[in-house]
C-alpha cells in the first residue's frame, strides 16, 4: 500500500514512521526526517490541486492529512469527490477545531461537560458579559489561529483586553467570533480518538507542555513536549471520556448531517474530583502527541487508517488501545521562539544516537550541500522510550543534550507531573 502523509512537521515525521511499520510512504512537503524512511513530494498541503496531482502520480492508495489548515479547507472532500481514499474528516466535520463557537454548539446539544460559555459577535456585548462574570475567566478567537487564539485571563480588565485585541482584528477573522468561557481547575489531559463516527479506538493518554519554561511558565508554544502514558488516565477515566464526550460529539455531529470520520483530539481538563470535561476539539493528531503516542502504542495505525476511510464496517475491538511502554519527547526550538525564530543555523546530531531514542524532524531543511539547518521554530523532537515514563524521560533528555545548533532551546523537566509521581528524583 501507499500511503501519503500531508504536511512537514515533527507530528508528520512520527505518522510517517508508524505507517511505514507496513506501508510505503510519501510525504508532502515532508522534511529531511521523513525523506529518511519515504518519498518526500514538493507539494504545499493548502495546494489542493498540486496534491491531488501527487496521489494521481505516485499510484497512491490512502491520503493522511496531517494539519488543520488543509482539512478545514476540505482537502479530504476534494480527494473523495476525486475517487481517492482520505484519512481525515471533511471541511463540515473539521469545523468542530476550526470553529470554537460552533464546537461549543455541538457539546451543549450533545450535553457535554465542558465549561459554561457565551459567543459573542458583537464587542459591546462581550464587554458586557464580561463585567458581570466572575474572574478568572478565558477568551478564545472562534476560528484557527494556531493554537494561539485561547486566552486565560486572571482578572475582568485582561478579559476586557483579550476582547478587544480579538475583535479589533488581532487574529484577523478567526476572531470575528468571540468565546468567553468559565475558567476550569484540574489537570490537563490529551486522548486521541481514532473514529469512523460512531466507534472509537482511544489511543493512550497523554499531557503536553504548552509553555516555554520550565515549571509550564512563560508564553504558550505550539508545545515544547510530551508523555505518555499517564497514570491518572486510568482505565475507568478513559471510559468515562468515552461514554460522556467522545461518542455524545460523535453521535451529535451524525444526527446533524456531518459525521466525524478520522482522528478526534479531546483536550480535556481533569478536575480534583476526578471529571473529565472537554476544553477544546482538534480535528488531526497532536503535535507533539502523535511522536509519542503511537512509538508507545503496538497499533498498525495504517490498518485502522484504511478501514476508516473506506467507510467499511471497522472493528477496532477494544475501545482503548494500552501503550506498550512509556515515550517523552522533548522539542528542541530555536532561538526567539515563540515569537519569530532565527533559521539557518546547522544543525550536528549525534553520530551514534542513544538506544530506545527516536529523533523526529520539525523544522529543518538540507540546504544545497546537503547540510541540516534549522528551519522553524519548533526543530527536533527527541523521543525517548522505557519501561516507565522516569526512564524514557531521561533518554529523551540525553539525546536532546547530544544535538547541538545555534541558540538550541529545550526544557528539561518534560513529564515532571508523572516524575514526580512516580517519586523518583
Ligand atoms: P484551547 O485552544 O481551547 O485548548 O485552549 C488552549 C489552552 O488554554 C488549554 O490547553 C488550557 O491550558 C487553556 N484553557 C482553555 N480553556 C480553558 C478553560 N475553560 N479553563 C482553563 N483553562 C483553559
Ligand atoms: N499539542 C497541542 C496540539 O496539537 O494542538
């Protein structure tokens, strides 16, 4: 089988290395990681025309779409109009990520837990809502704005700003629609869901890192790493996410004409008395998740991939998918990230990497001679495996330390939670 990956990043890379356990892979941009174990294909993922050409080209037999920006977009209703095979919910589904007004539609009507909330279209009307809600309270941009659009504020006066900035166009339309909601205490928990709409395979659980420093301090990041698994997601939790969010969303979103098929991310918040309810859907794998999830997890992710998008029956026998060892990853990124990287500085990775590592390329390219540079802000993801989430923690760490580039950034402290934990030092 063939299989093309759409898009270039570290999540890419692993969903790459997983499909090539039994498939041949294609990758479109890719990245130097991914032109490793597959064919990397110089098409751009929102080049809807330029990819359908690639899978017309490579004889290929299942497309993966790795990033929102393409699904919102309905790469996946373009390929099936087409005749191909997608992995991957279309442009109406996706709208439960690009869509963070029409989300909390979905959970009401579906009742979810999740926290009480208003859309707001109007400034003035948010100001008002605002005044006379308790603090702290969370501002969100509805549409895409890479991860950047959810704004916890601490006091009524943030709130206000947070509003304002949104609606005066920061993050252009995706803030044309506001959502001011309820602030949530707990802890955070990650579960990626492989559905065709009505069934689901839960992969592990996992936590990312969203903040720049270390002890989560600083500005939010696309993620700066991961773990899985993680011991409060316990089997009984797991089910509860199941049987109160995941298949409540699914069964919502079939009854209104817009199935969910392909991977659903529940970002959730554990709550002190142990409730899971839902913050957030994306409608792709994580990332930095996915270069966790699935290196932990003995799944043949291109098998249940297959089955889903041919609309087939799928059997994914056990709804719950165990990982099979511990992973953490830890991102490396370049200097001035966040905010705007500096690129093209080379890259020296280690001649002989340590055993049970994985290392996911980011943002790097070959330049013309042939030599890594970094390409991005987020660069390299250093994964390491064990038999618990201390010890791949510590591998993971080690071959992060062995790669070397200009104004290399990582946090050291990746899995702290479960480190401590697990009380080992
Ligand atoms: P979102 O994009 O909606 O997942 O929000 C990004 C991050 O903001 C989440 O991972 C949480 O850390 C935080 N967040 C979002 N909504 C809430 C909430 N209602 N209560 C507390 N924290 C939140
Ligand atoms: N790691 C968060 C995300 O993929 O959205």
């Amino acid at each position: 089988m063939r299989v093309l990956v759409v898009g270039g990043g570290g999540r890419e890379h692993a969903l790459c290395w997983g499909i090539a356990r039994s498939a041949t892979v294609y990758c479109a941009p890719g990245n130097p990681g991914t032109a490793e174990i597959g064919t990397n294909i110089p098409a751009k993922p929102t080049d809807h025309a330029a990819i359908l050409d690639a899978v017309q080209e490579h004889g290929i037999d299942l497309t993966v779409i790795g990033p929102e920006a393409p699904l919102a977009a309905g790469l996946v209703d373009d390929l099936t109009e087409a005749g191909h095979r997608a992995f991957g919910p279309t442009a109406a589904a996706a709208r439960i990520e690009a869509s963070k007004a029409y989300a909390k539609e979905v959970m009401q009507a579906a009742d979810v837990p999740t926290a009480g909330s208003r859309t707001f279209a109007s400034e003035s009307a948010a100001l008002d809502y605002i005044a006379g809600h308790p603090e702290p309270l969370v501002v969100k941009a509805s549409g895409l704005a890479a991860g950047k659009g959810a704004i916890v504020c601490q006091t009524r006066d943030e709130a206000r700003t947070a509003a304002r900035e949104m609606f005066g166009g920061k993050f252009g339309d995706a803030g044309k629609l506001v959502v001011v909601e309820e602030f949530l205490t707990g802890e955070e928990l990650s579960v990626l869901a492989l559905t065709d709409g009505e069934q689901v395979l839960l992969l592990p659980a996992s936590q990312d890192h969203k903040r720049i420093g270390e002890g989560d301090t600083g500005p939010n990041t696309g993620g700066m790493g991961a773990y899985t698994p993680v011991s409060t997601a316990t089997e009984a939790l797991l089910q509860r996410v199941e049987r109160e969010i995941l298949l409540p969303v699914l069964a919502q979103m079939a009854d209104a004409g817009t199935p969910y098929r392909g991977v659903l991310y529940a970002g959730l918040m554990v709550g002190e008395d142990g409730s899971p309810a839902a913050l957030e859907f994306n409608c792709r794998f994580g990332d930095p998740e996915t270069q966790v999830v699935l290196p932990a997890a003995d799944v043949d992710v291109t098998d249940h991939m297959w089955r889903i998008s041919a609309g087939e029956r799928w059997e994914p026998g056990e709804s719950v998918c165990p990982a099979q060892r511990a992973a953490v990853t830890t991102v490396l990124s370049a200097k001035g990230y966040p905010g705007t990287p500096v690129k093209g500085d080379e890259i020296h990775l280690p001649g002989e990497p340590p055993q049970h590592t994985l290392l996911f390329h980011a943002g790097t390219v070959a330049d013309d001679t042939g030599t890594l540079r970094t390409a991005g802000g987020r660069i390299l993801c250093a994964t390491g495996l064990g038999r618990d989430v201390p010890e791949a923690a510590a591998l993971s760490r080690r071959l992060a330390e062995q790669i070397t580039f200009e104004g290399r950034y990582y946090r050291r402290d990746i899995a702290w939670r479960e480190v401590a934990r697990a009380g080992a030092p």
